[in-house]
C-alpha cells in the first residue's frame, strides 16, 4: 500500500488550523502557521473551497470553515433543493420522451419521490410527489442501490417483497442487477412493481460524483421497451443527458 | 430541410437572455447575461441602458453559435421586456442622456402623492385606466424634466427620445441613429399612464398635463406585427412582435381565452387575466391594461393585479434572516412544522400594490407568541404569497363577470410544492403549472412566430400548451375562511404605519 498523500495531510491540517479558533485567517497566517509555501497553501485553500468545505470573506479575503463540513456524514442535498434545480431538465426529458419524468431521493429504505411531471398527454393524472416506493423494485431505487446512495444489506435481511412475478426477490439476483446497472450507468425495472409499466432511471450525482438522487422515465411497457422487451435505446439517451445536465448544475465535475 | 427557429429576447429587471424556439414551441438553447443594478439613493433604482444593449449583442451571437445555425435560419425575432423602465437617449449619438430609471424604483413619491389630491385619481383612471403611482413612468418623465437642466427644452426639440426597454433595443437592432424605428407596442405603452386605453393613442390631455412633448415619443404599434428588419445583430431577420413581459407571459401560457388567467411568481408575482375585447375598468383595485393586440385585430384587454414582494420575502428570509441558505430550503424548514402556529407575516416592504394600493403600509408579523419557532415563520412566509393571491383573485372575481376556472402558474415559485399546495387550496381552485417554465420567451416566441407565419393561429399554440403538474384544493372550508379572517386582519395591522413627515 502507497504511503499517505501529502497534499490530503495538508488540508487536514490546514481545515485543522481553520477549526481551531473562532478567527477568520488570511492565506498568509496559513501559510506561515504550517510552514507551507503561500502559493501551495493557496491551492489547497482553493480545492478546499471549491468542495465548499472552506470559505472565503469577500470583503477581507480571508478564509473560514465552510457549512458543508456541518452536513458531512449525511451526504446532505435538500430534496427541495434538488426539485429546484432539476425542474427545467426535467421538464425538457418530459416533453422530448413523451412520458411521465420523477425524482427520486432515498428515504428510511424507501425511494422518496420528491418530483414528478406529468406524462405531457392532458390525461388527468394525480401528482405523487412525497409517495414513497419500494427500492428493489423500481428503476430510481435500483440506481440508488447501485450507486451507494442506500445500503442494500438491511433491504435484503428484512426480505424482498414481491409486487408482481417479475419482481426481483432473491438477493443474488438483485445484487447481479445491480451490478448491471453499474456496468451500465441506467437502471431499468421491467414490469416488476406493476405488470404493464416498465420505467428506467439514471444516477444524479453532486459534488465528488457522490450519487444524490435518480431520475426516471417511466410509462406503459410498449412504449418504454422495444419489442424484445429491452428499455427503448433512444429513451436511455435523452434519460442520461438529463442526468448529466442535472449532475453539472449540482457541481458534479466529470459526469 | 433547414431546421427554422424563432428567437425571443426576454430583456427582463436582472437579465438579459436570448432563447431560441423550435417548430414544435420547445426550447433549444438560452444565453443570457446579467446587467449592473445602481442605486444611488434609497429607493433609487437604474440601469445603464448602453449596457443592456451591449449584452444583448454578446448574447445573440452565443445563441446562434451553441445551437451550430446562421442567422437566415432565424425566421422572426420577438421581444419581451421589463415594462415601465424608462429610457432616454440622444437621437443623433444614439447615447442614452441619463440611466434607465427602473419600475421599481420610488423617487416620484411625492409627485405622485400629489397627483392623486389634484388632479385625483378620477382624471387618470378616465383615460389610461392606471391611478397615479411610483410605478408608471410618466411621472418619472415629468422628474427627469424638473431635475435634468435643458432636458425639456432638447425633448421639444425633437433631440432627445423616450422609450421604453423595448423601443430602445428596435431602435437600435433597426439602424440607432442611422434611421432606426422608433415605435412602442401597445402593451408596453398602456404602462406609461400616457396612452389613452381606448384608442390606443397618446392621449393629448394627458400629454398636456405631464408636460411630454410628442416629438419624443415613439409610435404606438400593434405587440404583434412585421414591424421591420433588424439591421445589426440579425440583419435582414424580421422583428414581428414585443410585448411587456407580463403579457408575454399571458401570450405563452396560451390565455386566449376571456376567463383564462396567469400567475406569474418571481420577486414579486403578477396575476393578469384575459377579458377579451371588453375593457373591464376595475373598481377593486386592479389595473386595466392591453393583454396583446394582433395586426389589425380588435384589442384584447386584461386585469392586472402586481404584488410587490414574494419570492423576495424569501430572499429577505434567506440573506437578511440568515435562517435558510438557499431559498428552496424554506420548504424544508417549513414542513418541520404542522401550521403557521398562529403568525402572519404581511411583507409590505415599500407600501402594498394590488388590490390595496396602499404606499402608507409597511410590513408586520403578528401573533408571535413563545410557541413561534423558525419553520412557523417559514410557513408564514409562504403562506403570504397564498393570501396576497387569494386577495388579488377575489378582486379579479368581483370586477368580472368571468369567474376563474383554474390558476395557471409559471416562475421560479413553481418548484415549491408546498406553496402551490396552499395556494390550490386557499383559492379553492386547481393550480396548473405547464411544460415550458420560461413563459415570458414563450409568449414572445409564439407572438412573432405567429406574426412570420410559422405557426397558423392561436389553436395550434394552444395545442402545445402541456400540463406538467396539476395541485387540488384539499382544505376544509371552514378553516380556509378562518384563516382568510385572521390574514386579513394582519393587513389592516400593516395599514397607516408610514405618517406623512418624521422628524426632522
């Protein structure tokens, strides 16, 4: 194993010097203090705000700890947040796919919808954000599973319920799916929640590319899938330029 | 086959942007650019004219470069605009003579004031259907002309002309000083407290009365019509439409109906209503105004009822309170608890517009009681915007005969579901939020694309026009009067604060 990266030690210290008093410090003071050349100090000072986990006085220059070390450990994203900021991108999937577009967050093992638009047919159709559905057996909650963003362990310990014959109830087989949806980078469920509706979802990342929430497409089977019963390869385009415009908007760098 | 656009320039308070519309009305790609407020005194608000103009030619080629097209591909340009700004420039140097005094801004309080013991609101509302307020820019000309030396005697002269945002960017895309066209819509200029609502012509006693020479001004225009070719920027693309930006947000939510009305909610949220070819003059406080005239067709007119502050009661929430750091998060903070736990907050910032009208207000939170913690205040910040609605709507009810079937909605506000909640149920209507959130470029969009042919009529637009979100009132009745009972009383608390001198 390599030894410890040098420049991650240096923030540590750096955020450890920021953490120890209740006073702003210029680059300066944080250069001398650790013995660092200023230019290196900048740099690190610079990565560090850019992840939010510093900032800087606007007025002054100099430099605090950011909010964002508050909510480490929760992966922290408002999901009001998120539906603001993915509104138009989904709007957009809506109107070009055709079909219904949802959001969706993990809650206490549960996928929690946080946005949905209508299916842009002026059918009537009923507004489910804040339902909550089942991870294993729709698209959103298998991203989320596959992703990091939910453990998989409890789900399996508790038991896989079974919505419909297709439903995947056997752990080695969710687990293979979601290496799939891994390999991938989409999620698909093919009539596994309701006989007649299929759907497919792929990752919103933020920053770091640490998995925030998922975004599907979901409709009547015919329309989703081919006729080999494949999710529709067109409609997996459009899903993941969505997600990656969302991605970008959230500070997602790479994806 | 060459794929045609239309393309909208939405020249709004903050930005300016150019988006770009296919056939079918989706959008293809936005450029915008942000403009320098100044405010060089309390309640002093301007913009550099040159400036905005300079953005829109940044914006333009950005537009045109990221879809990959050249400008023959542009079928028709339309415009939507901050409405009221009042801009002057030099008609030989093209250089504005002073920043663009901004809608919001207050410095002709006292002007108006005074207008509204003498002559009254009665002379007005005769003829341009507005009563005297900070608002309009009329009363900003008669400022400039009584504290800019010689600028009274240059606009008699003809040297110096008047427009508003949208004059100023066709005068300058059609020639500037080279033989541009000086013309207004009459969407624009039924805010001027200038054009006589009727006829849609300056108004000479009004013109008389605030002492607006007519060489100055621009010629009012249907808001959708082949007004000319842009010379610089687009050369040889016709502009066909301009429209305030509110009307072109009627215009894109596809209210063409009488009836039929838009919520637009942004800093502050502007309601207008469709009432046909009647001119519906209000008696419960709201402005008549032209929603949009076509060609040679008979105008349509609306109810309007502007309400000064919404979303920047959030905004205040978030960067004067510091109690949420992004404004969605009030949402959040919000739903930690189960009800406004008896507080009220009437954000009365700078007096109340519609259906009050009342600049002698200023804001109020009433009820606190030690139980009030911060998400009682959050949920009283959202429920302002439900109650201001619910007020502007029971005027809108008691002017017309058209009762409102739903509330169409569109703006930032959007996104919050807890807010479009409370305002399905406190209006005890349907709230319907459509595909395209950006309804002012939309409305611009199909106005000039209507104008150039690209789309056949108003059916076809309306046809695109899709549901993306639809909330159901679900309050008890009940419960909904009481609170009405107890949100009313909070602003008659807010009413008179504001006494006519302080000390010295």
């Amino acid at each position: 194993m390599a030894g410890p990266v040098q420049s991650i030690e240096r923030a540590a210290a750096i955020l450890r010097l920021l953490a120890g008093g209740p006073r702003r410090l210029g680059l300066g003071e944080v250069a001398s203090s650790l013995g660092l050349a200023k230019g290196t100090a900048h740099g690190i000072l610079r990565t560090l705000q850019h992840v939010d986990f510093v900032e800087q006085d606007e007025a002054t220059g100099k430099y605090q700890l950011g909010a964002a070390l508050l909510h480490l450990g929760t992966s922290y994203l408002d999901v009001n947040e998120l539906r603001s900021r993915s509104i138009n991108w989904a709007d957009a999937l809506a109107a070009r796919s055709g079909e219904a577009v949802r959001l969706g967050t993990p809650l206490e093992g549960k996928v929690l919808v946080v946005h949905h638009v209508f299916r842009p047919d002026d059918t009537l159709q009923t507004l489910d954000v804040g339902t909550l559905l089942p991870l294993h057996a729709c698209s959103l909650g298998k991203v989320l599973l596959a992703f990091g963003a939910e453990p998989v362990e409890p789900l399996v310990d508790a038991g896989l319920e079974e919505y419909t014959r297709h439903t995947l109830v056997r752990s080695e087989d969710l687990s293979r799916a979601l290496v799939e949806v891994r390999e991938l980078g989409w999620g698909a469920e093919v009539q596994e929640m309701a006989m007649g509706e299929a759907g497919v979802a792929a990752p919103i990342r933020g920053h770091g590319g640490l998995v925030v929430g998922a975004i599907g497409v979901s409709g009547p089977v015919e329309r989703i899938c081919d006729t080999k019963g494949r999710p529709q390869p067109a409609l997996i385009t459009l899903l993941r330029e969505a997600a990656r415009a969302i991605s970008r908007d959230l500070g997602a760098a790479r994806w | 086959m060459v794929e045609r656009y239309v393309m909208s320039i939405d020249q709004g308070t903050t930005s300016t942007r150019c988006i770009l519309f296919d056939h079918r009305g989706r959008l293809v790609t936005v450029a915008q650019r942000e403009h320098r407020q100044f405010f060089p005194q309390p309640g002093w608000v301007e913009h550099d004219a040159s400036e905005i103009r300079r953005n829109l030619e940044r914006i333009v080629p950005e537009a045109l470069s990221d879809v990959g097209i050249d400008v023959g591909q542009i079928i028709a340009i339309g415009i939507a605009n901050q409405r009221e700004t009042t801009v002057l420039w030099d008609r030989r140097t093209g250089a504005p003579v002073c920043r663009a005094i901004v809608w919001q801004d207050v410095r002709t309080a006292q002007l108006v004031e005074d207008l509204r013991r003498s002559p009254g609101d009665a002379f007005f509302l005769d003829r341009c259907c507005l009563r005297p307020s900070t608002y309009f820019s009329a009363p900003r000309l008669r400022w400039l002309f009584d504290h800019v030396d010689g600028l009274e005697q240059r606009a008699r002269d003809g040297e110096v002309l008047f427009g508003t945002v949208e004059s100023w960017l066709i005068w300058n895309l059609t020639g500037g000083a080279d033989g541009g066209l000086h013309i207004t819509d009459a969407t624009n200029a039924s805010r001027t407290m200038l054009m006589n609502i009727r006829t849609l012509t300056w108004d000479p006693e009004l013109l008389e009365f605030f002492g607006v020479p007519s060489a100055m001004l621009p010629e009012i225009r249907p808001s959708i019509e082949a007004y000319g070719q842009a010379r610089s920027m687009l050369p040889g693309v016709p502009i066909t439409a301009a429209l305030g930006d509110q009307q072109a947000a009627l215009f894109g939510q596809t209210c063409f109906s009488p009836g039929e009305a838009k919520c637009t909610y942004g800093t502050g949220s502007f309601l207008v209503m469709n009432t046909g070819t009647d001119l519906v003059r209000s008696r419960h406080g709201l402005l008549t105004t032209v929603a949009y005239k076509i060609a040679d067709q008979p105008t349509v007119y609306a109810l309007e009822g502007p309400i000064a502050v919404t979303g920047s009661l959030v905004q205040w929430f978030r960067d004067r309170l510091g109690l949420i750091s992004s404004a969605p998060e009030i949402e959040t903070l919000a739903l930690t608890v189960e009800d406004n736990g008896g507080c009220y907050i009437v954000p009365a910032f700078s007096g109340l517009f519609a259906p009050h009208w009342r600049s002698d207000a200023r804001g109020v939170i009433v009820g606190l009681t030690s139980y009030i913690t911060k998400g009682h205040l959050a949920r009283a910040v959202l429920e302002a915007t439900g109650w201001q609605t619910r007020e502007v709507v029971d005027a809108m009810n008691a002017d017309s005969a058209l009762a409102m079937k739903e509330l169409k909605v569109d703006g930032g506000m959007t996104s919050d579901n807890l807010l479009m909640q409370f305002l399905a149920d406190v209006l005890d209507l349907p709230v319907v939020r459509p595909l395209v959130a950006e309804t002012v470029s939309l409305g611009a969009a199909y106005a000039a694309g209507l104008a150039a042919g690209f789309w056949p009529d108003l059916e076809v637009l309306r046809r695109n026009w899709h549901r993306a979100a639809q909330w159901m009132p679900d309050m008890d009745p009940e419960r909904r009067e009481w609170e009405y009972e107890c949100w009313k009383r909070a602003v008659e608390r807010s009413l008179g604060w504001i006494r006519p001198s302080g000390p010295a």
